[in-house]
C-alpha cells in the first residue's frame, strides 16, 4: 500500500494541480502550468501500468526524462521572471534542447538500462547535465528572491520548491554515481537503497508541487473568504435593488468554490452599483473614508429608502479603496460593520 502511495500520489496531485489552475493568464503563471506538465507528464511515465502500456523498449524512461527537463527549464524561466528578466537565459534552453537531443540519440543505442551496458552511462550523465544549470538557477534566484519576497506565502512556496529541487539534485548525483560506479570497477551499494532511491526523488517531487500550490491555495482561499464577507453587503443592496445583480442568488456562498476571481470581481462591481443607486438617500458628508461610518451610512441610506423618504438629487462622495484590490478589502470592512449593525438592530437585541 506504501508503495502504491509513494508511486501514484506524486502524479495525482500533479495533475490535480495542473488542471484546477486552468489554462492562459500572465507569463509567470504560463510558465508554472509547464513545470506542472512537465513534472505530470515525467511522473505519470514512471506508473508500472503506463510503463509497461509503452513496452518493453522502456521508452516510457525516456518519456519521463524529457518531463523533467522540460520542467527543469521552465522553472528556470519562472524564477527569472520573478526577478524582473522577461525571460531566462537563451542559451539554458539550448542547452536543455541540445542535451535531450543527445538523450534520445544514446537512448536508441543503449542495448538495455543495465549500469554496465553501452552507452548507459553517458546517458545518465547528459541527462544530469541536461538539468544542472536550470536547477542551479532555481535554486540560486529562488534564495535570492524568498529574502526578498514581502508576502509571506511566497517565501514559505519559494523555500519549498528550493529545498525540493536541491533534493533533486542530490537525486541526480546519486544517479550519476550509480552509473559511473560499473565503469570503474567499484561498488556503491548505498545509492541502491530505500533512501535515496526512492524517498530523495518522492520528497523532492512533493516539497517542489506543495510550494507551487502554496500561492494558488492561498490566493484562493482568500478570494473566498473576501466573497463570504461581502455577502452580507451585497444581499441588502440586492434585495433594495434587484437590478444590480447579473444573476440572482443561488448556493450559500460557502458553497462557492470555482469561477471565484470572476464571481468576486462581479460581486465588488455589484457592490459598487448598489452603492451608486443609494446616494440619493444617503445624507452629505457622510462618507469619511473608515468602513464603520460607510457601513451606518449604507444602513441608514437603506432605512430611508425603505421608510419612502423621497431621494434627493445631490452629489454625495463614496470612500472606497485606491485600486480593485484595496476596494475590495475596504468593502468586506464595510460588510463586516454593517452585518454587526444589522444583527444588533433585530427585535430583542
């Protein structure tokens, strides 16, 4: 049962990963969905059905080989886009591109995967060397950027990816020696137990897919939990004005779970629309920028609107935030104060 674990989890969570984060967006999110291809492709190859799917010419090694180098390079790119480089080095991706061309040609010579067989050697070591300066970058920059960095969910992610790809190459050395060893006559029989044969490589593959869900998981949960705290504020608006709503309520929004960048931006302009269609009841001055006099002010707006008191046509300022981000916070204030309000208003409190 361990054994199955060790083998499919890896490739199930990469591919958990890759799908939820969809397809398109910025260039550092292109460049994460092909370390998550890659990293997919190269461990759903190593699963003993898809393994033995492809034959006993184990192409299904060289299938995995080429995932991670293509991972291996487009962590590099990441890691030079998030230090400011449109893009990582021109000649890593010849380099890479060069070094699996080599592969597949001493792939096609090599009798069996045997260490002592022809060829087999020199084939470990290029695809060592295939990897070894992306590697290097990744771990360079993303010590470099993790010092750096002011969100504290993207150091811990950076972090993690590092320690999982200095565990990958520890693997790739290990691999290396193995190879050689045959050749020089000598033994290393360490390199063929549980431990660095299968643990290293599991861990390394788990610490680099846990630090690039980290930011997407994180950057989730708080788009949900900003969508449940609007709530409040959004259905009083809504039921003063059903118009402002591209569709009416559904699930609970603790049910909400996809769309949730979209369905949160509908939200705030919703917000926003119901506030512009409740300033003829709102008094002057009332807006003074802090979410507790926003919040009353929206109450009483409401009361007035509800009471029949006739709507007066008169500029009135709305405070809000400086960007969609800071709007966003500063409405969820609003709602938390104004769902305090509402609950201390009801009958009997």
């Amino acid at each position: 049962m361990a054994e199955a674990v060790r083998e499919w989890a890896p490739a199930l969570l990469a591919w958990v990963l890759l799908v939820s984060r969809g397809r398109g967006g910025d260039p550092a999110r292109r460049r994460v969905h092909w370390v998550l291809f890659g990293l997919a492709c190269s461990l759903t190859a190593q699963l003993p059905p898809v393994y033995a799917a492809l034959g006993d010419g184990h192409l299904a090694r060289l299938l995995s080989h080429a995932g991670m180098v293509l991972a291996a390079w487009a962590g590099q790119e990441f890691m030079a886009g998030l230090t400011g480089h449109a893009r990582g080095a021109r000649w890593q991706a010849w380099w890479a591109a060069g070094a699996f061309a080599l592969m597949c040609r001493l792939f096609a010579l090599m009798p069996d995967l045997r260490p002592q067989s022809p060829w087999v050697m020199e084939y470990c070591l290029v695809y060592a060397a295939a990897q070894l300066p992306a590697l290097l970058t990744v771990i360079g920059f993303g010590l470099r950027y993790a010092r750096e960095a002011g969100d504290a969910v993207l150091r811990v992610s950076l972090r993690l990816v590092v320690t999982g790809t200095a565990l990958c190459l520890l693997y790739l050395l290990n691999k290396s020696i193995l190879a050689v060893a045959p050749r020089l006559d000598a033994s290393f029989a360490f390199g063929r137990t549980v431990l660095p044969s299968k643990v290293l490589p599991t861990t390394a593959y788990l610490l680099v897919l846990l630090g690039a869900a980290l930011p997407a998981a994180a950057g989730w949960l708080r788009r949900h939990r900003q969508f449940r705290r609007l709530g409040p504020l959004w259905r009083a608006l809504y039921r003063a004005d059903p118009a402002i709503a591209l569709d009416p309520p559904g699930v609970p929004d603790v049910l909400v779970v996809r769309d949730l960048r979209l369905r949160l931006y509908r939200r705030v302009i919703e917000i926003r629309d119901g506030l512009l269609a409740l300033r003829p009841y709102r008094s002057p001055g009332s807006a003074t920028g802090t979410a507790a006099a926003e919040a009353a002010a929206i109450a009483a707006a409401l009361r007035a609107r509800d009471g029949g008191v006739p709507p007066a046509d008169r500029p009135v300022d709305v405070a809000g935030g400086a960007d969609l981000a800071g709007d966003t916070e500063f409405l969820a204030e609003v709602s938390d104060v104004y769902r305090s309000l509402s609950r201390s208003a009801r009958p009997g409190r």
